[in-house]
C-alpha cells in the first residue's frame, strides 16, 4: 500500500492493541455491534413487510406508504449525526447505552401504536435509537482490534444484518402479518435483540482505550490496556481467535510489557499538554461543562474537515447516500415487485424469497475480506461498484416479465447478485470512514457518515414507491444510475493505510 499514513511511526496506543491481540477482552463489543446490526436488519426488512397490511387495514395513500418506511431513516439520521458528538466527547460506552435504552423501548412501544400518526412517531424514536447505536459500536470496535484484524472484525459483524432480515422473514412467514393484528407481534418481537443487547452493554462492554487517551485519561487507558491484555489470556472463544493463540506482533520501534505502559504515558501526556493548547474543546470533557450541541458539532465540523482531504469526506458521505439508496430501496422495492409484478406472487412465496434474498449479503462479508488488503479499500468499492451496474440493468430488463418461470428465476437471482454486490460496498466504506481520520473525530466521522446514508434512505421509499407505480423497471433504473456515480466518487478517493491514527 502506498498510502503515507503506513509509513507513519505507530503511536504507543496501536502499538499495545497490536501486541494485545484479539481475544476475550473484544467478545462483548463485537458481540453487541453483530446485535446492533441485527437490529438494523430487522428494522429495514420489518416495515416494507407491516406496509403491505397496513396498506389495507389503514387504507394508506402512496405518500403514507412511503413515510412508513422513511419515517425509521429520519430518525437514523437524528441519532447519526448527535451520536457522533456524543461518542468523542462524551465516552463510546455511555452513548451506546443512551441510544441502546431508546431502541428497546421505542421498537417495544411500536407494537401498541393505535394509529398510523402514532406509528409514524413511535418508529421515528426508535430509529433515532438506532442510529445512534450502530456508528457508535462500529467506532468501539474498530479502536479495539489490531490493525492487521480490523477489516476482518468490521466486515464479519455484518453477519448480523443479514440474521436480522433472515429472522424477521421467518417471522413473517410464521406469523402471516397480512392476517388480523398479527403484524403488531411482528413489530414486538423485533424489539427483543435491542433488550438482549441492552444488558450485554450493562454487563460488559468497556470504554475505548483510543478514547481515554485522547482525552487526556492516560492513567486510564493504561488499566484498561492491561486488563485487555489478561481477559486475552484465558482460554475462552472469540470473535476472531482464541486468547492463548491471539497474535502477538513484536514491537519494531517500542518496548514491551512495563516499559511500554510507561512509554504510553509519557508520550499521552505530551500529546494531551499539546492538544490542550492548540484545541482545548478536545479535554475539556472532564473539567467544563459542555457547549451547546450546535456550537459542539461546529467545532468537531471544523476537525473533520481539517484532519482529512475536504473531498474524501464528501466522497465518504456520496458513498454512504448512494450505497444507502440502491441497498434499502431493493429491500424495498423487491417485495413489491414480487407483490404486483407479472407472476403475483402470493404472501407465503413473498416472505421465503424474502427471506433467500437475504442470504445474498453472507457471500458479501466473506468476499471483501481477499480484496480489501489486496486491492486497498478504495479499489474493492470501485470494482463492486463496476460489477453492480451491468446487474442492475439485468434486474431491469426482467422485473416486467415476471409471468415467465425462467425469467423469473433470472430476475430473483439478478437482485441477489445486485444485493451481494452492493452490500460488500456497504461493509467497505464503513472500514475506510473509520481509518481515514484519527481517534479525536472518529466517531463524529462515521455518525456523519451514516447519516448521509440514511438521507439517502429517507428519499428511499417515496421514489421506490412512486417509481415503481410509474413503471416496474424503473427503481432498477434508478440503481444504474446510483451505482455510476458512486464509482466516479470511489475513483477520486485517496486510499487509506490499514494503521489508526
């Protein structure tokens, strides 16, 4: 890789998380980000499949239909974008546990909604939840994992969306939704991993160590440095290897054990006394009392912008939106077309192709794993970019002739190779929001990346929705389009190096 930032003498942080290893002291964190996106999962898939009844049993005209299902978005973008604030000023840990707590009751209280304004809210609130949670963990994770690990721990808890749509299908096909008040046990149950993941967090999730580090808690990071490093030497299962057998990568230019505590503490304290002159709002958690949120986001604006190139931030947000569009509008957009398209399909045969087409993200966190470091993170969107178009046009041409059996079956195959191929872009740009600036404005960086995703998945539901009542092929058209300009962003990125900053 050829990107300076490999070239950069590693700080005393990355050099301790790399002899660390992975191990026990990661399971909980990665545990609780694969529920989260479990979550995520479930939230996206549930609403386009309640809409179909809620359509009948309400009488809901298009543009309801479609704030049902962008409703959840907004709210995403509301906990995206305060989350990011939150987690670089006010600790990862507590944010997760502020927006976890909304989750669990909001998607609980969804199930009791008397009617369709109530509805629009109560979802609205649980998205705001959501939103703050997912960016948040994926920051959490991404801090605590040795650099030549981090890809792989990023992309394989992307397992969880795809088991999140997975068990929403089979619930759907169990339950029938499009029966009675069965839709409301639909929504309730999809509340359950949220309090599963609630406790989890209560129990056993710990700060980020890059975070008490750049917030002038030396002492503190060292501890929990050191308990990492003991909880990695019992002899329990992980997420990316056993502790006995974590990797431990020898220093090249750093001592090891106790000298290397004491190395990291003297090298924080200087970069806290220098970070305190130049940009006091970075320490000040623990002595001020926070600013306002608007002046708070202002400020962290400012260092987003100046920690990277102005155009790789806007590139990182068209990315998120784009990849964001063509993703949940064929979540969207495939059931309808199943739905109303020429085979008319029945609610049963919906729900199971539903439920295969989910199956078509698992290929899609195991295929960017011998791409990312072969071609850098930059090369895997732009080549997934580049298959994505010519599969997008084929869903195109074969959503009208859905009466044919073959065609059919063409058509089912193309949107799961469309669905394969964009969530490995998907999985991709949230590894390089997290490697493209340092530890200070992290996790402002991925929240507003995320939030730009879910404008993107706002404007969703209303143009799959009025673009498919237009004419069948028209969202797939859409997503040709989608699919071009994100590969011209992806072409003028500049790639990353694999070491955090």
């Amino acid at each position: 890789m050829d990107d300076h930032i490999d070239h950069e003498p590693l700080d005393p942080i990355t050099r301790r998380i790399n002899h660390i290893g992975c191990g026990n002291s990661q399971l909980a964190t990665y545990l609780v980000a694969t529920v989260m996106l479990l979550c995520d999962g479930q939230e996206m898939l549930v609403m386009s499949l309640v809409s179909l009844r809620l359509k009948i049993l309400w009488n809901l005209s298009p543009a309801a239909e479609g704030t049902l299902g962008s409703c959840v978005f907004a709210g995403v973008l509301i906990g995206s974008v305060c989350s990011g604030s939150m987690a670089d000023k006010l600790g990862r840990r507590f944010t997760v546990l502020v927006f976890m707590s909304i989750l669990a009751v909001a998607g609980l209280a969804s199930a009791i909604a008397p009617s369709f304004l109530w509805l629009v809210f109560i979802r609205t609130v649980a998205g705001i939840g959501l939103g703050g949670t997912i960016p948040t963990t994926s920051t959490l994770i991404s801090e605590i994992v040795p650099d030549r690990l981090r890809a792989i721990a990023m992309l394989t808890v992307g397992v969880g969306f795809a088991l999140g749509e997975s068990i929403t299908a089979m619930q759907a096909m169990l339950l029938d939704v499009n029966v009675g008040e069965h839709w409301r046990w639909l929504l309730a149950l999809s509340a359950f991993p949220a309090f599963f993941s609630l406790i989890i967090t209560l129990l056993f999730l710990e700060e980020s160590p890059r975070f008490l580090n750049a917030n002038g808690k030396e002492k503190e990071a060292m501890v929990l440095l050191n308990k990492m490093e003991l909880q990695n030497q019992r002899s329990l299962c992980c997420c990316c290897c056993s502790g006995k057998e974590a990797p431990q990568e020898p220093f090249d230019d750093g001592p090891e054990d106790d000298t290397a505590d004491l190395l990291l503490s003297k090298t924080a304290t200087t970069t806290t006394t220098t970070t305190t002159t130049t940009t006091t709002t970075t320490t000040a958690t623990s002595t001020e009392p926070p600013s306002d949120q608007s002046c708070m986001e202002r400020n962290q604006m400012t260092e987003l912008f100046e920690a990277a190139r102005p155009l790789d931030t806007a590139m990182v947000w068209l990315i998120f939106a784009i990849v964001s569009a063509v993703f949940y509008g064929l979540i969207w957009v495939f059931p309808l077309t199943l739905k109303e398209g020429g085979g008319q399909e029945d609610n049963s045969g919906v729900a199971s192709k539903v439920l295969y087409s989910a199956m078509a993200e698992l290929p899609a966190i195991v295929i960017p794993i011998f791409f990312i470091d072969w071609i850098g993170r930059k090369g895997t969107m732009s080549l997934f970019f580049l298959i994505c178009m010519p599969i997008a046009v084929a869903c195109a041409l074969l959503a009208p002739k859905l009466s044919s059996p073959v065609e059919s079956n063409a058509y089912f195959w193309s949107v799961m190779g469309l669905k394969c191929t964009i969530s490995v872009v998907y999985n991709v740009i949230y590894v390089y929001a997290a490697e493209y600036v340092p530890s200070k404005v992290r996790g402002f960086a991925i929240g507003m990346g995320s939030a730009s995703a879910r404008i993107g998945g706002i404007a969703t539901p209303y143009a799959m929705v009025l673009l498919h009542r237009s004419h069948i092929a028209l969202p797939y058209w859409f997503m040709v389009g989608a699919c071009t300009v994100g590969l011209m962003a992806s072409l003028v990125m500049v790639e990353v190096g694999k070491h955090m900053r």
